[in-house]
C-alpha cells in the first residue's frame, strides 16, 4: 500500500509511474548506430493518450541485462569522423565534445564524401557510444527518492528494477506529471 501526504493523495510509487518495458524502445548493445537510429525513428510512447519520442534507449546484452544508455546526442556524435571528438567524459553533460583547436572547417572536406562517411561510421556498435546507467530505482520507491534519484544523479530516465529484472521507467516528465496533480496546479 502506498503512503499517503497531508492532502489524501496516494504517494506513487515508481511502478505507478513508470512505463512498462514493454512499451518502451530498447535495444542489443551489438546493433548498430543504424539500427539504434532506426528505433529512435520508429519509436512513441503513448502515455495517457499523449504520443512522445524517447531521448533515451536502454542498452541490453545478450543475457538481457541492462548494460547502459544511449541517448540521441551520443549516436550523432558517433557518426562523427573521429579526429573530431574527444572520447573523455569530464561531465555527464559533456559527451564528445569536438576536440579543439581543430578547424571545422576541415569538416567541408568530408561534404562529397559525407554518405560513406555516415554509412561506415553507422555500422560501428551501440556499445561504442553508450553511456553507464546513471541511476536505477525499485519498483515500490516513492516519489520523493525518484525525484532525490533524479536531482543526485543528474539522470533523465530512472530504470525501475524488481528482483533483479528491469520492469520499466521513470522519466522526468512522468515526475513532472506527478508533481503537478501534487501540487493541483
């Protein structure tokens, strides 16, 4: 049973929140930058009646374990020649940054050659470009860890985990939602 505030309102639990895995993209971390942009393309999630895209993909292996993240910034840049980034990861928010001092200008010598460019750079794995789960969740968590999950980690996606297995997730935005009918704005 969940806790309830002050005002009677049922404190939600990241299983009430959350999407069910089901209904939410995810992909082998063996596909390709081309198949993970493929699912990006193809994929909405409807929640409530209201269609949005992810930002964000689970990575899974083979023994359906959830290995990491890939967000839509991180296959763009993996798409990049690689002189052009840096790999390193100073900040969560900083992914491949472009290396300086290189002139970007040198990017207008790949303008003909731009399609093999981009095919061969697609074909590279989604584990080259993704990123560590910033943050996973039980599935009887209540609002208020997975918004401390949230505010801590710096995470967009919070995995809601039972028993080992991933269940779903939660979003900023499910937060948000929630939040607001709290707050009865």
């Amino acid at each position: 049973m969940s806790k309830t505030q002050d005002s009677d309102q049922p404190m939600r639990t990241a299983r009430d929140l959350m999407i069910p895995l089901d209904a939410y993209p995810i992909i082998r971390e063996n596909a390709t930058l081309a198949e993970a942009i493929a699912t990006f393309v193809g994929a909405a999630i409807n929640r409530k009646g209201k269609l949005s895209l992810p930002r964000i993909l689970l990575v899974f292996d083979e023994a359906q374990a959830l290995v990491g993240v890939v967000r839509r910034r991180h296959i763009i840049c993996g798409l990049l020649p690689g002189f052009l980034t840096r790999q390193e990861e100073p900040h969560a928010e900083a992914h491949f940054d472009i290396v300086p001092p290189v002139d970007l200008d040198l990017a207008d010598l790949f303008r003909d050659e731009e399609h093999k460019v981009l095919s061969a750079n697609a074909q590279a794995p989604v584990a080259t470009v993704m990123h560590d789960i910033g943050a996973v969740v039980e599935a009887d968590d209540d609002l208020m860890e997975l918004i401390k999950q949230t505010a801590q980690t710096h995470s967009h996606i919070l995995p809601v985990m039972e028993n080992g297995q991933v269940l779903g997730v939660v979003r900023t935005v499910e937060l948000l939602s929630q939040i607001h009918r709290i707050l009865k704005l």
